[in-house]
C-alpha cells in the first residue's frame, strides 16, 4: 500500500493520489492532504479498489415479443432502477425494489395497466451506466 508522504504525520494513511516532484519522484497524498493541496491539475488518483456491488436487471413486458435484450444483461444501480422504473408508468417501484432486495436471483413482478415490471437484483462488478435510447 502506498501511504502518504506529503505530510510527515502522515506516514501510516494511505495514499490516495500522487503527483511527480520536480525531481520525477512521486509524492504520495492522503485524501485529506490531497483535498488540501494548492494544485489540483497536478494530482493524479491512483486508481480505487473495487467491490462487488448489487445491480438491478430490469424488464418491461407488454405481451409483445421482446426486441430489446439490453436490460435482461445490463444491470442498472439501485438509483437507476427506481428512475426508469417509474419513468416507464410502474405504480409500486418501491415494494418491487424491496422485494428484489430481499430475494436476490429470481425475477419479482407488479403489473399496471396490462404491463408488467420485472426486476431482479443481482451481485455485479461496478455498475458503468448505460445510456439507452427510450420510447416513451
Ligand atoms: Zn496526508
């Protein structure tokens, strides 16, 4: 683990970004000092660990035959789940989220004017969000 040498008391937090001394060498900042530091152009953050994080696979259904197979492989964040979720007329997003949440890796159901929502949440790596065209 790098830790932080810009600041002597320091020695024992890790690093969070650097930034190339006039010498070349690099000097390492905490997240503290780098929130502090004069120049932020000249900081570079070193790249974060990452964790596994719960992502929602979210379906529309209108008995017609699915042409869009993106939802049914790209996860959404809870955020964006609940977003389009209502955007697209649900009535109970919070209950199906809810369920979802409680019972991971099987689909959860609520139905509105002849269109059923789906969701389902899964463990994902880091949710990218994909930006998708929607026909309202
Ligand atoms: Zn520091």
């Amino acid at each position: 683990m790098e830790t932080c040498t810009y600041d002597l008391d320091h020695s024992a937090v890790a690093a969070t970004h650097y930034y190339r001394a006039y010498e070349g060498d690099r000097v390492n900042l905490c997240l503290d000092c780098a929130n502090r530091f004069g120049y932020p152009q000249y900081l570079v953050e070193y790249p974060r660990p990452w964790r596994p994080e719960f992502g929602y696979l979210v379906t529309v259904l209108n008995g017609e035959p699915s042409g869009d197979e993106l939802p049914e492989i790209y996860p959404m964040d809870g955020n964006a789940a609940e977003f389009w979720l209502d955007l697209l007329g649900c009535k109970e997003v919070d209950y199906l989220l809810a369920d979802a949440a409680w019972e991971p890796y099987r689909p959860h159901y609520s139905e509105h004017g002849g269109v059923t929502y789906e969701a389902q949440r899964v463990t994902c790596l880091p949710v990218v969000q994909v930006t998708r065209s929607v026909i309202v």
